[in-house]
C-alpha cells in the first residue's frame, strides 16, 4: 500500500491537533513529521511555529512527564530522568521537573509500594526476600538512600557500605 504524501501545511495542522490532545516533546513531533517524510526544513519551520505559538514547551512537558511518571506509574527519579533523557530533554529541565517532587511524599510513596510488593514476593527467607524488594525498587528508578529509609535495618545486611 503506497502512502500518501502530505504536504508542510497539512503536517503543521495535524502536528498542532496531536499537541493539542496532550502534551508532547519535541522529540516526539520531530520523529511523527520525520515519519510524514516532511523535508528537514520543513520539521524546523513546524517545529519552530509549534514552539512559538505554545504547541510545545519543554518545560511544561517536563512538568507533566514527571507528575504522571511518579503518580500514576510510580517511577523513581532515576528512571524518569532517563526517560527524558531518551527524549532529549535539558538536563537542567529535568533537575526542575523533578525538585517539584515532593521529598516526604516520594518517600511515603515508596514505602507504600515496597509493603505491596512485600506481600506478593515469594522467598525462602527475609534476606531474599529484602533483596527482592531492593532489587524491585532500584528496578523502579529509586534510590538507595530511599529505599534505605523504607528498609531501615535490612537494606544494610544486604548492602554494607
């Protein structure tokens, strides 16, 4: 099956409508327009409309990525941070993104998710099984000093600093 062409102006329009649904990078719009086969200049022209008119904001979208990465599918910090990264998104946005995370909160959340995930591991013994849970939050994108604070105690005897 042949694809149709589209042309700069048709793009723009459905590039608009797809930013409009729901925050997006610019990244993302950048590989949709590559896969359009819209020229080089034509994906700046796009892109660079899109940025000025407030289609795209990479810290807004940061802001979203970050809120619905901890909420929702309970990521930690490292792993968000690398999914930006993969995104191509600022460094120095990302460290703003995530300072929005509330230290108290991340660390509730955590505990909350390591005691679900405790009552589903299956171990011979508690040392297996803390490791389990070690390996299941890092896994997650947490970090050890986090963890430590949910596993006060057990987080040592696996990992002696």
């Amino acid at each position: 099956m042949e694809m149709k062409t589209i042309t700069e102006t048709e793009a723009l329009q459905r590039v608009a409508s797809y930013c409009s649904a729901a925050e997006r990078c610019r990244t993302e719009v950048f590989e949709k327009l590559q896969k359009w086969s819209i020229p080089p200049a034509g994906i700046e022209r796009i892109l660079f409309y899109l940025e000025r008119e407030g289609y795209l904001d990479e810290e807004r979208y940061c802001r979203a990525f970050v809120k619905d990465k901890y909420r929702f599918d309970k990521w930690g910090r490292r792993k968000i941070a690398q999914a930006l990264h993969l995104k191509k998104i600022s460094s120095a946005c990302v460290n703003r993104g995530l300072q929005e995370i509330d230290q108290h909160e991340y660390r509730r959340g955590l505990c909350k998710l390591l005691e679900a995930k405790r009552r589903t591991i299956h171990a011979g013994d508690d040392y297996q099984r803390n490791a389990k849970l070690v390996r299941f939050a890092l896994g997650r994108g947490f970090e050890m000093s986090d963890i430590r604070a949910c596993l006060p105690g057990l987080v040592e005897e696996l990992y002696p600093d």
